[in-house]
C-alpha cells in the first residue's frame, strides 16, 4: 500500500495465487492441468491485465507488480506446503513465522533507517497493536493451519481456487470501512479475475454435468448400439 496499491484492489490481485499455484503445482508436483483450468487462466490474466494497465485511484504500476509477485510467492508456498506431505501443519506455521521478520527488519533497516523504526514503535496507536495481534494470531495460526490442513489432504490446484471469498470480503471491506472506490475499468478487470476464478473452480463441473445430461447420452448410446461399422457413418440415410 505505500508503494501504491489500495487494500481492496490487492486482495483481489493477489488472487493471482490460484493460477500461479495451478502452474507450479504442474512443474513441481506433475499435477494435471484441465481444460477448464486454462480457460480460468486466460480470462483471469486478461483481467489481470486491464487493472494492471489502467491504473490511478492510488494505484501505481510498482503496487501492482510488487501485488502480484507477492502472489507468486503464495503460491510457492502452496507447493511446498503440499509437498511437504502430512506434518503438524500447526508447528510447521509458527516456526515458520520466526523467519520472516529478520529479512523485513534488514530491509526496514536499509530503506527507512534506525529512526523511522523507532519512531514507529514509539508512537504505534492501538489500532496497530490490534491488527497486529489479529494477523498473528487469527489470519496466521488460525487461518494457514487450516489452509495448509486442506492442502495436505487435497489437490493444491482443487483447493487454491477456494481463495476467491477473499477479493469479494476484501474489496467489500474495503469500501466500507476504508472508502475505497475503483474506476470502471478496474471494475471490469475484477470481475474478469472473479470470472476466471470461478471456471477454475467449477467448469469441469459444468462440462461433466453437460455430457452426463440426456442430450449427449442418447447420441453416444445409439452410436455405441450401431456397432463400430455402423458408427464410422452415423447418422446417414437409407437410400
């Protein structure tokens, strides 16, 4: 967000972690790619796309390339958590967060200085200390337990896709409680990443249920009937 990427908009981008994830997993884990997957992947990257072109209302091209490499590093962390097989997925979390604040402290270090750290501690309002404790405790331990607990025992690519309840309680959020707005083509590029979430999610569905219905089954009936020599030329007249 101080590089310039509002709150609402990156929880929506950062949703790039599903098709990064579908990616990596294939790479890494030799999971299968569907159809459906790819078609997801096409509409979300052009959504993806027109936000990242447009622009403006507080968001900047650096925001949104800092956003969506963050959503790659999700996703490698989606692998390796899936990799890594059944393990105290509670353990594995908190350990894990003891790692994180020495690089962001060296980074802090050389980027803001000695003073701005101390003058941020010094001067931290209660609003922060919340925050704080809610991301430690309920989005970390709570929330990544459980996620990690799905990923262990499901596909990472069937449950990364899952994540698209977070753009639509992040940007709603952020309207209300924060006043963001987007412009009409930002509008248009998230409902192209939701679009593309949801044939993830539920295309492979659609088209089971399409060739399971009546419509297709009777054709495919009628032709196995025939017999393969029948078949070959079905349907053809008499005459």
């Amino acid at each position: 967000m101080y590089v310039g990427m509002p709150a609402g908009l990156a929880s929506l981008v950062l949703q790039a972690q599903a098709f990064f994830t579908l990616i990596f997993a294939a790479l890494f884990l030799g999971e299968r790619i569907r159809a459906a997957n790819v078609a997801g992947l096409v509409i979300a990257a052009a959504g993806l796309a027109v936000i990242g072109m447009q622009g403006g209302h507080a968001m900047t091209l650096t925001g949104f390339l800092f956003t969506l490499a963050a959503s790659a590093m999700w996703a490698l962390g989606n692998v390796v958590t899936k990799a890594m097989g059944k393990v105290d997925l509670l353990s594995l979390v908190v350990w894990g967060s003891l790692i994180p604040p020495l690089p962001f402290l060296a980074l802090s270090l050389i980027f803001e200085g000695p003073a701005r750290i101390e003058s941020s501690v010094a001067a931290i309002p209660l609003v922060s200390v919340c925050a704080i404790l809610y991301l430690a405790f309920v989005a970390t331990i709570v929330g990544y337990s459980l996620w990690g607990k799905l990923l262990a025992l499901y596909p990472a690519g069937s449950v990364a896709p899952f994540s698209l309840l977070v753009p639509v309680i992040g940007l709603v959020s952020a309207a209300v409680f924060l006043g963001e707005g987007m412009s009409a083509a930002q509008i248009v590029g998230a409902a192209l990443v939701m679009a593309g979430l949801v044939v993830n999610v539920f295309g492979g569905r659609l088209v089971q249920r399409v060739m399971a219905s009546p419509r297709w089954t009777e054709p495919r009936a009628v032709l196995t009937s025939c017999g393969p020599s029948r078949a070959a030329g079905w349907p053809r007249s008499s005459a």
